[in-house]
C-alpha cells in the first residue's frame, strides 16, 4: 500500500472484534508469529505447530517470565512497565511506529473518544479549495466534511441516499465501492488498519466497538482482513479512482491533521490533487464544473 506506515498484522485466533481491550495480546501474539525463529537464533524444526515464535520463547528472548509474559497476552496484566515493553519491542524487532501502537495499548489512562467537531473556519478552508477534492474524517472514518469536489469523486458524499458516509461501512458493504477504488483490497486494509489503531486509543468508544462489531458480522472480507491485516496510519502518496464521467484517475494525495481542542478528537483533512498539465489535472477541472 502507498503512503502508509506499516505496522501489524495479526493470525485471527483472538481478534479482539468488539472488545478492544484485549488488543494489546493480540497485537503481541500477532508480532510473535510473525517472527522466523531462524532469525532470532532459535531452530526452526519441522515438528514446529505454531507459526513464529513459541510464548516461552518470547518470554526467554525478552527477559521476563512465561506466566507474565502469558498474563499479557491473556489481557490478565494490562500495564507492563516501559522496560517490559522495551524489552518486547526489542525481542519483536518492531520499528518506531509499532512501538507508538504498542505503548498506546498498554497505557492505562486511554478513555473514552471525545467528540468531535467542524469548525466552520475548517469548513470555509475545504470549500475554498476548489480544485482539489478534500474530505474530512474522524478515527471512526465518519466523512464529517467535505468540499463539492471531494463529495463527488468519493461516490457522492452530498446524497446520504447514495453512499454511507462512514467509509468503512461504505468499503465493505457497498458494492459501488468496489468500482470507485479500483485498488480495493489496498483501501480495505488501510481501512481496517487505521480502525486498529483508533480501537486501541479509545477502548470505551461504545460508538466504534459498535462498528466493528457490524463490520465483522456482515463482512467476511472484514474479518478476513481484521485477522491477517495491518495496523496502519494515513499518510501521503497515490491512489487511484474511478468516476463515471471523469473515468479513472491516478491521483496524489495528502493527509493534514487538524489539532484536537479541549475535550475534541482530532480530524484528519484527506486531499487530492494531480500534476499540472496532466490528463488527470484536466479531468479533474472538468469534474469541478459539474460538482457545483
């Protein structure tokens, strides 16, 4: 996937769907299996039955006992210490930003999702931004806003008759969605993955655990990925899309992040835009004149 940060992937054994708070032994069981122990300087063995890594062997790896090491995984012991985690990070070979997730999993004071509100400086900002499609969500993937442009290239956000404007109920249970992103599989598991993430920041958000809980028991494409995807965060790079009238588009695309005020969840502003004087810049021109 393009313009993401990579982070985890899980063996679906315990997937944590409607109770988040389990999340931080399922992010640790799935870093586990996915470490070869070939490379940590274990023997592989063909009588292995478990993918990865064995809990003992982690245990021994990190320094730290098997029944803690269990206990974690079991959601029993919830706040390990930063020397724990550490040392777990370390054994796992995670990178900056599967180390952020880890931390954010195992920090008792998470509360419950504040909520979250447009301003109407954010709302002027997107509607004076013309020629570049823009939507707005928050860590439910709700679109919260959007300017013309960016309503019409994403399947119609204007009409809620025409699209959820939830986007992952509108991934994964809208057939339409499937010929707007023409890389389905790359946005459903960027979907899924940034749902992980929000899960794992706000365990109490009844909204989202809500969500979730649908997801899996309407989609098996949702659980499917929600049990072998990864944990991921928005970023940049390029997507391509589909528009009956503008045809297919690849184009860049931008996340900016708007700061959270007091007792307010932060907004991701997603943009799009093409390169100057190309067949998508053009397209794009066109399509503004229709979307009013």
């Amino acid at each position: 996937m393009d313009g993401v940060d990579h982070i985890e992937h899980t063996d679906g054994t315990d997937s944590g769907i409607g109770d988040t708070r389990r999340a931080l032994g399922g992010f640790l069981r799935a870093r586990r299996g996915r470490v070869a122990p070939e490379h940590v300087g274990l023997a592989s063995g063909r009588r292995r039955r478990v993918r990865g890594l064995r809990r003992e062997e982690l245990a021994q790896l990190a320094g730290i006992s098997v029944d803690y090491y269990v206990r974690l995984e079991q959601g029993r012991a919830t706040q390990p210490s930063p020397e724990v985690l550490d040392a777990l990070a370390g054994a796992l070979g995670l990178d900056a930003a599967e180390r952020r997730h880890l931390a954010t999993l195992a920090d008792a004071r998470r509360g419950p999702a504040p909520r979250a509100r447009v301003s109407p400086l954010l709302q002027r900002v997107l509607d004076s931004m013309d020629r570049f499609p823009a939507f707005v969500t928050n860590h439910r993937l709700d679109v919260v806003a959007w300017n013309g442009l960016g309503a019409e290239l994403t399947g119609g956000l204007d009409d809620p008759d025409r699209r959820d404007r939830n986007n992952a109920r509108y991934l994964f249970l809208d057939p339409a969605s499937w010929e707007v992103f023409p890389e389905w599989e790359a946005r459903a598991a960027e979907c899924v993955g940034q749902l992980r993430v929000a899960a794992g920041r706000y365990p109490d958000d009844v909204e989202l655990t809500a969500l979730i809980t649908q997801l899996s028991s309407l989609s098996a494409e949702f659980r499917r990925i929600w049990d072998s995807g990864e944990v991921v965060m928005c970023a940049a790079g390029r997507k391509r899309l589909r528009h009956p009238v503008a045809g297919l588009l690849t184009l860049d695309f931008e996340t900016l992040h708007v700061p959270a005020a007091p007792g307010e969840t932060g907004l991701i502003v997603h943009v799009f835009s093409a390169e100057e004087g190309s067949a998508e810049a053009a397209a794009l021109t066109r399509l503004a004149g229709t979307a009013g």
